[in-house]
DNA sequence: GCGAGACTATATCGATCGATTGACATTATC
DNA sequence: GATAATGTCAATCGATCGATATAGTCTCGC
C-alpha cells in the first residue's frame, strides 16, 4: 500500500482552522465539566456550532479530541513553568545556594503554580480549575504524560530545593512528602476552594496575590522552624 | 391512589441484606475508580455476582445506589471526625484556649483527616481515596451533601482555630485562605501522591505517622511565625 | 472557469446504556 | 402445606452514544 503523498491536512485554510480552534475551546470546557464520557460529541458539536462528522475529522476521534486538549493545556503549562524549573537547575547544579535564596526559588515555583490555578484575566480560568482536578481521576495515556510532565517541571524543582534545605537526597521520603504538601497548599484551590468556600466569582489580581502572599508566609515558615535534623 | 401500608423492603431478609450488602461494595470500587457515567450497570452487576435488575430492585436507580455509597461514606467519615469537632466547638465557646492547645486541636483534626486518606487495614483505601478526588469534579445532590458535611465538620473548625490564632473574625478571607492549604496538605493525597510520587504499594501504619508527622511540623511551624498583626 | 482538494451537511449504522417486563424460585407466616 | 411476601432470573425496550457513508458546498491554483 502505497502513502499518498499529498495527505489532506484538517484545519490549513482559513475556515478550517477557525472551525478546529472552537472545536478544541469547546472540547476544553466540556471535557472539563463533563469529563471525558460525560461530554458527548454531540452537544459538542452543537454548542460549538459545528457538525458532529466534523470532531473525526478534525480530530479522528474523540479521543483524539480529548487528546489534543491535553496536550494543549499541558504546553500552557510547560511554557510557564520551564523557564523557572531551569533557573533552579542551574542554581542548584552550581552549588549549594544560600538558605534564603534557595526558599526564595521554592517561593516563586508556588507563586507560578498559583497564578496558572487562577490564570489572570482568562475566560477559561473555571474549566482550567475542573481539569487539573479531573486529570487526578481520569487515568488516561494523556493525562498520565500531563501528570508526568507536571511531576518533572513542578514536583522534581521543589523536591530538589527541599532535600538541600533539609540536607537530603532528593528521593527522600521525608522530601517527597514536605514537596507533596506545599504543592497541595495550592492544588486545593483546583477543587471547592473557590466556589464554595471562598465566594470568588471573580478573581481579582489582588485575590491572587493573597493566596501568594499567604503561602509565602507558609512557605518560609516551615523552613524557617524545620532544619536538617 | 391509596398508598399500601405493609411496603416492601428490599434487604429486610438475610439473602437480601447480603446482595444488597454486595452490590454497595462493589458500586463503591467502581464508582471510584470510573465514575458514575464511567460505571456501568451491567459490569457493576456482573462484578458484584447479581442479575441487572437486582441494582433497581435494592436502590430504585443507579443513580440511587450512587446516593446510598455517598452517604455511606459520609457518613464514616463524619463519624471519625465529628467528636474532635464537637470538643472544639466546646473548647472555643469556653473562652479563649491557650496557644498551645490550639495549635494542637488544628493538628489533632489534621491527624484525622490524615487517618481518614490512608483508612489503615481498609481493604478499599485506594477507592476511598480516588472518590474523595471525584467528588470535586462530579457535582451531584448527594456530593453536594458530602462536600457540605466535610465543610462542617472539617473546615469550620479549623477556621475557627485559626482565626482565633489570627486574631480574626472566622470568615475572615486569610483565615479561610490559610485553613484551606493546611487542609491541601493532606487532600493532596488524595490525588497521585500515593501512587505515582510515592511508590507506596502497602501503607504501613510507620507510613501514615510519618505523613502526620510531616503535617504537625508545618502547622506548628506556620503558627510559630504567623501571628496577630 | 474549471477541476482538485478542503470543508460541511444529512442520514444512518452498530453498540451500549439504564430501565422494565413478566415469569420463576425461595422464604416466612399462619 | 397453602399463601403471600421477598428475592432472582432471562429477555427486551427505547434512548443515546461514537463513528461512518455519502453527497453536497466552498476555495484556491492554474
């Protein structure tokens, strides 16, 4: 069998491509509040105006649908994280930073991953929320790479800053769980932290910057009271 | 329509009580593990050794069993939390506890909390764990329920610590801030802290005090630093 | 302006879902 | 042991799901 060689490419022209991007604005909010076998491909298409043959084509599938939405948040993600994850790379292969430098850096991790919780002045902060909070119970060869990429960009950075402010190796235990915990600080609010506890229908620049203000406060707390025992 | 006074009660006899008994286990795994969409009836049926029919017979509807696992758990986990809650609640309208003690009924609650993740010699901790994760994204009457219930017994008190350690009126926003990360410390593991970070197969009791352990040290360590301003 | 590729529309397929029917088996009660 | 209540069973209904077949429309290069 021999390949074509001039494949047809979903979404290369002007009307396809505005089709394909709703597609995928559409799919984020409904895997989000739905989730993957809640959301059906028809109110999908309905809602974001399309036909229902068009997700496969677009798409191939719906779970390639799902998949590209996936892969779009976890690039998000990545984008905002690297550049900091890399900083502390290179920091921490240089030496051994100084103790408030090296809070500092674990700080400013927590302060991304708050603001990526609360993306500013985006539409779609509410479905970011629900989807971080449903990648945790959708196993999925997707979100396992998202979990993964999230591990390695988030979690490995601040398990390496903890094991030296605690002098030890970074797959210590007793590292991994403190890491656990801070991150947890801001991953409860992916869940019924805004809505139903706090009232936030909208989320105001300076909201945001109490909850980085606070965790901070957390933050250097704890290292401030535990030392390498 | 005159209502018949002797109504039948699925589960009142023996071989009843068993099925009915059986089917809630199994709902339970499969809920947690695929959801409510996810699980089907068939597949629940099959799994827990009953014909199809036997899921309306005992709960009207699926979505009835789903009610009855919600309350089931809810009601495990408000009977494990509520006697701390109440002796808090004594505690704070005596007066003004010292420091001290109230740093540790914010801990003791945690310890709970804590127990309550990692349910020791539980042979369903990991489904306990993955549906405290799915109620956050699957909201329902019944999870609405639940949310309320951990909300008022777990973080109420907790708010009403803290804002007596701040010096502030309970529904103070940081006190409600604060409440939630320490209370995220130990959600967290709700999440892929078990299982992907963490390479626990077996929780061993040394495990779940390690992980109190870790979260006792933070709590005093934020409310040695954080106090009044 | 015409033909090929990019895109959209209607109708429908097979599978699976939750729920129901109606008959049968078991048990308790007198 | 007869009768009614309780519990179980196979068979099937209508609805909805994801996916497809097929035909039509639009756009751009030549």
């Amino acid at each position: 069998m021999v390949e074509a060689v001039n494949r047809f490419r979903p979404g290369s022209q002007q009307r396809g491509e505005d089709t394909r991007r709703r597609i995928l604005e559409t799919a984020f909010e409904l895997f989000a509040s739905d989730g993957f076998e809640g959301a059906s491909t028809r109110t999908l298409a309905e809602r974001a105006g399309v036909n229902l043959p068009a997700i496969q084509y677009y798409f191939g599938s719906k779970e390639g649908l799902y998949r590209a939405v996936v892969e779009q948040i976890t690039d998000r993600m990545e984008a905002r994280v690297a550049p900091l994850a890399e900083h502390i790379r290179v920091e921490l292969d240089a030496g051994q930073p100084p103790r408030r430098q090296l809070v500092a850096m674990l700080c400013d991790m927590l302060d991304i991953v708050i603001s990526l919780m609360f993306d500013e002045n985006a539409p779609d902060r509410d479905s970011q929320q629900k989807f971080f909070a449903r990648i945790e119970v959708e196993p999925n060869a997707a979100t396992d790479a998202m979990q993964d990429s999230m591990i390695r960009h988030v979690l490995r950075p601040c398990t390496a800053i903890i094991g030296r402010l605690l002098d030890r190796p970074p797959d210590d235990e007793q590292v991994k769980l403190r890491a656990m915990m801070i991150i947890g600080q801001a991953k409860i609010f992916c869940g019924w932290g805004t809505s139903r506890v706090l009232h936030w229908d909208t989320v105001s620049e300076a909201r945001v910057r109490a909850v980085q203000t606070v965790i901070r406060e957390h933050i250097e707390a704890i290292f401030r009271s535990v030392r390498s025992s």
